[in-house]
C-alpha cells in the first residue's frame, strides 16, 4: 500500500504529485473530464467540490492528469467519485495510485461507487464487490403521456419546510443521514413532492447538469408513486435534454422513461468496500421507500 499513497511518482516519463482538488481551478477540472466523455461542467465540479473532498495528480508542466474524490456522510459511509486518469495514463497505475490516497483518507468507514466499464477492473482489484447495475437513461425528452394521479395523492412543489421530511424518507431509501447534501441539492433544484394525508411518501428533485438537466433524487414507495414525481419534470424539459440514473431494469417505471425520450445509454456497477451500500428490502408490511434515480454517479 505505500507505493499506492506514495506523495509523487513517475507517469509517462513526468514526475507527477499529489495536490488537493481545491487547489485548481475549474477550467482545468472540465478539461479532465472532457478527456474521457463526461458531461460535467464546471458548476458541477464546484458543487461536488462544496459537498465532499478530493486530490488531484499534476505534473510538472501543471497538467492535471487524474482525480479522486470522496463523499462522507458520516464516520461509518462515504462515498468514492469523480476517479478519472487521462486516457493515456490509464494503463501504467495512476488510476491505483490515485485510489490509494483516496482509500487513506476514508479509512475506517463503509464505502460505495458506482463504476464504469474501464473502471470496473480497478475496483475489483481493491476488493470492492458488485451490488447492482445503474441505468443511465438520458436523451431529448419528449411529451410524457398522461398519467391518472396514484390514489389519494396531492403532487405539488418543493416548499421550504418539507426538508425535514423529504431527509427522512430519503434516509430509509438510502441508508444514511443525507440532509446536509439535500439541502444543498433544494436550493439549486426544482423540486415535486407527493402527500397523502399532509404526509410526503415521494419526491423528485431536478437541477442544470452537463448537457441540461438531470432528474434526482428520485425517492418513493412504488413505481405509480416514483412516476408521479418525474413526470412534471418531463413535461417542463420536453425537447430537451434530460437525463436520469435509475437502478430499476424494467418495469412500469422503466417503460414510463422510455415513453419520455430517456432509453438507457449505458450501463455501470454499483460496488461496496467494508459492508453492502444498498439497503437490503425488509418484511414490512407496508412497502418501503427505495431510491428510484441517483443524485449522481458520484453521490449515490
């Protein structure tokens, strides 16, 4: 391991060190991301950048060459995101040597990611183990077809005190306290809720992301409800892009994203390091609210 956190290293023939993420500037973090297709801009470098920790690898000459960050929610979970090495150097360690600082400074707690295909071998080698496959559906949407209301459901927006009960619903989907991270996430996101009695059982948030929007999180107690919350979404961005992550592989939901203009463009791996991420289904006898879109590949 301590070639892994060693503090510098050669990289294609340039010494290369580590630096923390904050120390550049948002130009060159885009600029990283171009290199291997991802659609960040860089408000959604700052973002990820407010919310959690990360280090980058700079050459001599002040290129960036690779990033890691990673996402605490408390002293038991984090998770890992943003792990990009320039396409050239992807063959000779740096993606490990990278992981390596980033494992140092989240040790001791559970951890979970969600990988791309290149990506995968890396983990595995880390011994992170594969819980489930993410759905990335995006493209330009298109009028969703009209939908009867779930029973006894008011939808309406986000008000500024649901925080503390969508944090609660979203807790039990997700398996940890994320209202730090919602928070942040409402005031830059259009946000639906659905009740039933004053109560919220659903909500779906939408914010500006890479090409154009992104839908999540998405939280609910069936696919009718999780429908219920998305679909003024895709209504308000019709004709254009629009982009939700969703671990549901078929069903009314999936078909409902089809119907959207979303079909799935890829495909990547959530994994775990320490103990499972995802919570597992209980024998409650009503349903339990589960995470129907992720906030980001980053985030979870």
């Amino acid at each position: 391991m301590s070639e892994l956190i060693s503090e510098s290293r050669f990289v294609d023939s340039f010494e290369t060190h580590i630096a923390g993420i904050d120390s550049v500037a948002l130009d060159q973090l885009h600029a990283l991301s171009m290199t291997v297709a991802w659609p960040h801009r860089g408000e959604d470098w700052q973002f990820l950048r407010e919310f959690g920790q990360g280090i980058v690898a700079i050459d001599e000459i002040g290129r960036i060459l690779g990033s890691a960050m990673w996402f605490p929610y408390d002293a038991q979970f984090a998770t890992v995101g943003m792990v990009i090495t320039s396409p050239r150097l992807q063959t000779n360690g740096a993606g490990q040597w990278l992981m390596g600082h980033a494992l140092n400074q989240v040790a001791g707690r559970n951890l979970g990611l969600n990988a791309t295909r290149a990506a995968r071998r890396l983990y595995r080698s880390l011994n992170f183990v594969r819980e489930a496959l993410v759905f990335q559906c995006h493209g330009e949407a298109i009028l969703p077809p009209d939908v009867a209301p779930p029973s006894g459901a008011v939808i309406r927006a986000v008000e500024a005190g649901d925080l503390e009960a969508i944090a609660e619903l979203d807790c039990v989907a997700f398996g940890t306290d994320r209202k730090l991270l919602l928070a942040r996430l409402l005031a830059n996101s259009k946000g639906i809720v659905l009740s039933r009695a004053g109560r919220i059982e659903a909500f779906s948030l939408c914010r500006r992301f890479g090409r154009g929007h992104v839908i999540g999180p998405v939280v609910a107690r069936s696919d009718a409800d999780a429908i219920a919350v998305v679909r003024p979404h895709a209504v308000e961005h019709a004709g254009a892009f629009l982009r939700l992550d969703t671990r549901e592989q078929g069903g009314t939901f999936s078909d409902f994203l089809s119907r959207c203009g979303l079909p799935v463009y890829d495909i990547v791996t959530t994994m775990s390091l320490g103990g499972p991420w995802l919570p597992v289904a209980g024998r409650a006898m009503a349903p339990e609210p589960k995470t129907y879109a992720l906030v980001s590949q980053a985030l979870g």
